[in-house]
C-alpha cells in the first residue's frame, strides 16, 4: 500500500500537500486581483452590444411591444404586485437574447436534431433568439389574418388571454414553431424575470422579493430561517448592494 492509500497523515502526504499550498499561493498572489468598491462582473462584460434608440438590445420596436403585452398578461398587477411589464420581465428577456443565452452558447448544438421526449426539453436546431424572432413573427401574421390586421398589443385583454390559452394547448399554428413548446420558453423568462436578481433587468426595484419577503443577497439571515411563517423583518438586497430602505435595515 503506497502513502497516499493510508487512512492516516504521513510525512510524505504532509510534504506534498505544502508543495502544493505553496504553489497555489504564488500563482494566487501571482495572477489574482484586488476588486473594491465595484462588482467584477456586469451584464455584456464580454462583447457588450448596444441598444436601439428605443432602449432594447434584441427586440425590434413591434416585438418589444408584443412582448410587453404578453408578460403583462402572464403576470397581471394586482393588489400584491405591478404586472410584468413593469416588474422589467421583457427587458429581463430582451437582455438575456442579446447574451450568450440567445446564443445557446453554453449548449450543445451539433446535429442530429431529432424530437425528443416531454422530459427532455427542446431539441431543435434554432437557438432561443431564433425562436423568439420567428415565432413573434409568426404571432403577428397569425393575429393579422384572424384578429382583423390587429398585433397582440392592440386586442383586448380577454382576447389576449385566450390567445395565450389557445397557444398553451397547442391549438395555434405558427408554422415551423411550436406554440406550445414556445409559450412554455415565454412562461419560463417570464417567471424568471419576476424573481431574479435586478441586476439582469427584471425584478425592478425587487419588487416580487418584496412581495414574497425574500431577503436578496443579503449576507447573513440564519437568525431568522428557523422562523417559520414570521416575515422577514428587513428589505431585500440585490447583488449590486441595493436595498430597500421602505423596511428596517
């Protein structure tokens, strides 16, 4: 049996765990950096690309438009909360389509593309910014021809709702997209665009943290997770440091 297969510490073991702190500790103290004051990371830091004069980085303005429409129908405001397009859920989505998620660029996306199960998520060939480009498209043209020449944006809400069902079910055809599969990636944005962090355009001023009152990025809470059913006595944190001053602390 060699040392490193010994239950316990040996001379040997102990020597080249220090070789190996030591060259762990030059090569930190070597290539690391001092960040004070500032976040190391902001949205586009790779190859930031720029806005439309409208302020959107991916949506063009009648996509925008629909997509504002359309979260503010998943999530509508109401006595607890602002709908979605005020919560910021479309520039949360129009932020990550310019990013390296409407790239899929994080994904594996080499032929073949052949269906997959329910569980399996999609997997077609067209990345999420594709599908978002042609499926608006094709919402439009659909609504145009049987909404008489009128965009989502312009129905009413019960007509956008029942759209939304109607795309739900599978029961309106967009062509080469799949309506169903496609309401489910909106949902989703949507949904994560209510709840993430600020800092990715959604969540706007941490307005569903307040709702729910959860605490954001603040550093410590264990004093209050055995609590259960009592609300969080302070504002939430965004990762930025904001707070909300409204609660103590």
């Amino acid at each position: 049996m060699s040392d490193f297969d010994r239950p316990t510490p040996t001379r040997r073991r102990f020597l080249t765990s220090a070789a190996a702190f030591t060259f762990v500790t030059v090569a930190s103290q070597t290539y690391a950096q001092s960040i004070s004051g500032k976040l190391p990371w902001h949205p586009f830091a790779g190859d930031p690309p720029q806005p439309s004069l409208a302020g959107w980085f991916f949506f063009k303005p009648d996509e925008a438009r629909t997509i504002e429409a359309i979260v503010d129908r998943l999530i509508p405001a109401d006595e607890l909360s602002v709908g979605g397009k005020d919560a910021g859920c479309a520039a949360y989505i129009d932020r990550q389509l310019a990013g390296s998620y409407g790239a899929a660029s994080r994904l594996y996306m080499k032929a073949p593309f052949l269906h997959g199960t329910a569980t399996q998520g999609y997997q077609g060939e067209a990345t999420p910014a594709m599908r978002y480009r042609a499926a608006l498209s094709a919402i439009d043209e659909h609504l145009r021809k049987t909404m008489n020449n009128r965009g989502f944006a312009q129905l009413s809400a019960g007509e956008q709702d029942q759209f939304l069902k109607d795309l739900e079910a599978g029961k309106v055809d967009l062509g080469e997209i799949d309506g169903k599969v496609f309401f489910n990636l909106m949902l989703q944005n949507t949904m994560e665009g209510f709840f993430a962090d600020p800092i990715y355009g959604g969540n706007r001023d941490m307005v569903s943290w307040k709702m729910i009152g959860f605490p954001g990025a603040r550093y410590d809470y264990r004093d209050h997770v055995s609590k259960h059913n009592q609300p969080y006595p302070n504002g939430p944190v965004s990762i930025t440091g904001s707070a909300d001053w409204s609660h103590k602390g």
